[in-house]
C-alpha cells in the first residue's frame, strides 16, 4: 500500500513530547504511531489527488492553481 515513508520521526516525536509535557513512549508503540501517521497522511495525499484530478481533468488542463487548490479544500474541510 504505502511505499514512501512521509511521516519524520524525528519532529513527530519532539511535537508529541511537547504535547504531552515529556510523555515516555515506548519504540513499540513509536512504530506504531508512525504506521498511524502513515496511514493517516496517505488517505489525505490519496484524497487531494482524487480531487486535484477531478478538477484539472473537468478544466482540461494540468496544473492545479489557487482558486482550484481553494475550492478543493473547501470541499474537503465542508
């Protein structure tokens, strides 16, 4: 399914750490919140490139631009 990584451990963890005071976390479950993550943030990528391809295709052209980009949001945040 996912073939990149997209999620940095490195910042992810830093974030959560300051979230959560110092939370302690151990690499288990690392790996496992960064699966999370990963998962999370495909279905998202997976969804602004069904929409980015649905937009441009309806217009005939290929590049995705602001109004476009603001409508595909809109759409995703209703």
């Amino acid at each position: 399914m996912i073939e990149n990584k997209h999620v940095a451990k490195g910042p992810t963890f830093d974030t959560i750490k300051q979230l959560t005071e110092g939370l302690n976390i151990s690499n288990e479950i690392k790996e496992q919140l960064i699966d999370y993550f990963e998962k999370k943030l495909y279905a998202e990528i997976e969804l602004v490139c069904k929409w980015a391809l649905e937009v441009t295709e309806l217009q005939g052209k290929r590049t995705l631009q602001e109004k476009d980009w603001k409508f595909i949001l809109d759409k995703i945040e209703g």
